[in-house]
C-alpha cells in the first residue's frame, strides 16, 4: 500500500520516496513507498510532474492511477532505465496543475451546492479532463 502524502498536505509538490517495483509492461511505471502524486479519483484527474533518481535522470509522470490492492501506480513517458526496487527517488508534481485542478473541484463543490439550494437540482456526475470539466446535474423533475 503506497503511502499518500497528499491526504497529509495538498500543498506539497515535491517528496523523496523508494521505489518498491518497476513495471515495464504493458506500460513503463514504477510504484513508490509514498507519494504526493494525486490519482485519478472523485472526478479529479491526474496530477504530473517528474521523478528523478539524481540530477542527470529526469523521468516524466504522464498518468497516475489507483490500482486495486491500494497502489499508486506512476506511468512514465519512457522506461525507467537502471531504477530497480530499493532506489531512492525525488518526485516533483507540477504545482500550477495540481492548483488547477484543486480551484476546479473546488468551484465544482460551490455550484453543485448552489444548483441544489436554488433549483433542487442534485449532482449526478463530475468530470474534469485537461481542457474542460462538466457537472452533471439530475434535471428530470
């Protein structure tokens, strides 16, 4: 089970960590100890950013995603190279997306509130992607 610091403090954007598994198929990503890199989860998408073993290895987190048994799993842009389990790592979120996403959900809290005190209109669904998000809202009465 990967610890998440996020739950902790929403406002980190960097962490030092241990790698506990490379995964190289179907696609690269590596498991860590701990984590301050936000899954996909509640309509709120993925966080980004970097993990890097030492100044001269920089590996791009394109995707991250909640696996079954507690995991976070970190898809990389490219494969990891020598990182095996036991190295340590430093991973840096991209903080003005992370913000981004954090005001998004935010708003979408104050309007599905708003929605439902003005028009007794409940919220079904919140979906945020890179470019746009929508509030579903249960319009059959």
């Amino acid at each position: 089970m990967t610890d998440r610091l996020y739950y902790r403090d929403s406002f980190r954007y960097d962490f030092d960590a241990e790698v506990r598994e490379v995964l190289v198929s179907p696609r690269p990503a590596l498991i860590l100890d701990c984590t301050a890199f936000y899954p996909t989860s509640g309509g709120q998408i993925f966080d980004t950013g970097t993990i890097s073993s030492d100044a001269r290895a920089r590996l791009r987190v394109i995707e991250v995603a909640d696996a079954e048994d507690g995991r976070v799993v970190h898809y990389l842009e490219a494969p990891p190279g020598d990182l095996k389990a036991g190295s340590r790592v430093h991973g840096q979120i991209d903080a003005s997306r992370r913000r981004d996403h954090m005001q998004q959900h935010s708003g979408q809290h104050v309007l599905s509130a708003a929605f439902l005190r003005l028009y007794n209109l409940p919220t079904v669904s919140f979906h945020m992607a890179d470019d746009y998000c929508s509030i579903d809202l249960d319009t059959r009465r």
